[in-house]
C-alpha cells in the first residue's frame, strides 16, 4: 500500500502498510504509523494475520445463512475498490 501523509497539529504522521504472504490465502498485515515530535520521529508497528475469504465463500455463506437471491457485485460495476455482496431476506 502507497504511503499517506496527515499533518497533526502542523507536525506530520505517515502511515503505511506492508502486506507478507504466507501463502495464496494467509497473509500478514504489518501497520506502520510514524509521527513527527519537537525533537524526532517515533514509530508505531502494528502486525495481524489475515486470511482470505473469496467473495463467492461469502456469498454462499449469506445464502446458507437464509438470503436469497445472493449475488456479488465487482468493482467494475460498483466502483467501490472491493467487490459488494447484495441478497435479499427471505
């Protein structure tokens, strides 16, 4: 993930992510938040691991669930940068 940069009060606060793959469905999420002080930088690290969970998983989760007529929805159609999974209650 690119970096961003907020600025606190006039100081700045850069905050970033790097992402190491365990394999094609565990990952693990590192949180970097760096802050600018008076006198120097302090850095904050944060890590978590992850697993995928595919759309379609969710999608028939939501249908054994009792939604009906379950569908995901991608971001080409959304323009949301995650694809959306919409049902209906039954």
């Amino acid at each position: 993930m690119p970096p961003v940069f907020h600025s606190d009060n006039g100081r700045r606060r850069i905050v970033f992510q790097v992402w190491d793959w365990i394999d094609e469905r565990r990952y693990v999420v590192h949180l970097y938040v760096t802050q600018e002080t008076a006198e120097s930088w302090i850095v904050h690290h944060f890590a978590g691991k992850y697993r995928v969970v595919t759309p379609e998983e969710i999608a028939r989760l939501a249908n054994q669930a009792g939604l009906q007529e379950v569908c995901v929805l991608p971001p080409s159609n959304t323009g949301f940068y995650q694809p959306i999974i919409v049902g209906e209650a039954a």
